[in-house]
C-alpha cells in the first residue's frame, strides 16, 4: 500500500502522527470548566506542552462567554502564568 504525505505538522492526511491520532486542544465556551480542565491538562500532558505555552494555547481554545472572560481577567493580571 502507498504510504500517505507528511505535513509540515508531523501528521498526515488522515490526522494521524507518530502512529496515533492526532488530538486537538478542548475549546472552551464556559460550561463544565473543571471537565474543561481536566481534558485540556490531559492534552498538555500528551502533547508535551511546556509551561510557559500553557496559557497563549488555551486563548486559542476558548469561545463566547469564556474569552470575554480571559479578556477580561488579562487586563487585570498583566504578568500571568498557568497556575495562576
């Protein structure tokens, strides 16, 4: 069988890399936030994400009511870090 293209990503085509599937961030629109936590500490985890990456990757998964939250709590705490 003829093997599929690599991505610039390190995946395929199909969404696979390194032999398993390819997992994408949660989004989060405001609902279940300890269930949105614990999944996207889960996909740090998998995906290796270092500390201080933590916070810039989840203002890319977070919708509505949940990133005018972040908007908001930015303007208050200009030196912000995961833990926080």
């Amino acid at each position: 069988p003829r093997r599929q293209p690599r991505r610039h990503d390190g995946g395929n085509r199909l969404g696979y890399a390194g032999g398993r599937k390819r997992l994408e961030i949660p989004i989060f629109k405001g609902d279940d936030a300890y269930g949105w936590f614990v999944r996207v500490e889960c996909y740090f985890r998998l995906n290796e994400v270092c500390m201080q990456d933590k916070v810039d990757m989840v203002v890319l998964a977070m919708e509505e009511k949940a990133l005018n939250w972040f908007q908001w709590w930015e303007e208050q705490t200009p030196l912000r870090n995961w833990e926080e």
